[in-house]
C-alpha cells in the first residue's frame, strides 16, 4: 500500500513538474494564451497539494504571463495572492 502510495506522489509531481516546463515553453515560443491554460491547470492541482507553497511558482508565471499580455489587472491580482500565501503561512513582515 505504501508503494502504491509513493508512487502515486512520485507522478503528481512529476505531472506538475511536466506542466511548469510546458507553460515556460508556451512562454517563450510566445503562446501566452497557451501557458496561461496550463498555468491555470498546474494552479488547480498545487491547490491541491499538502505544500502550500507549491502555488508560489505557478501563480508567479501566470503573473508574468498576464504582465506580457498588457493584463495589468489580473497580474496584480495574482502577485497579491501570492503575497497573501506567504503572509499566511509566515505573517504579515514575511
């Protein structure tokens, strides 16, 4: 069961490892809308995860994302996300 177990982990992260890669990919072959999908994607599943900081990386490519696509807007709303993540979990001076 245990095996079972760590080997479902071991695939979630390398899913997730997966779509970060082929976000950045999207990214400078210059398919924003593209890396924003899969962003959106790996964001669902960092959700998910028991590592809440596992959002910080994919929040902050969306981000640089929504930047490049003059998304003023939604970029801020992402960075504040990430913001209030951190403070969460180390306070307010993190």
């Amino acid at each position: 069961m245990k095996r079972i177990l760590a080997l479902f982990v071991l695939s979630a992260v390398c899913v997730f490892a997966d779509q970060i890669s082929d976000a950045r990919a999207a990214m400078i072959g210059g398919e924003l809308v593209n890396a924003e999908q899969i962003l959106n994607v790996a964001i669902d599943a960092a959700q998910h995860s028991k590592n809440p900081s596992a959002l910080d990386l994919p929040l902050d490519l969306l981000a640089q994302v929504y930047r490049r696509e003059k998304k003023f807007p939604e970029a801020a709303a992402v960075e504040r996300r990430r913001i209030d993540m951190w403070a969460g979990m180390f306070g307010d001076n993190a």
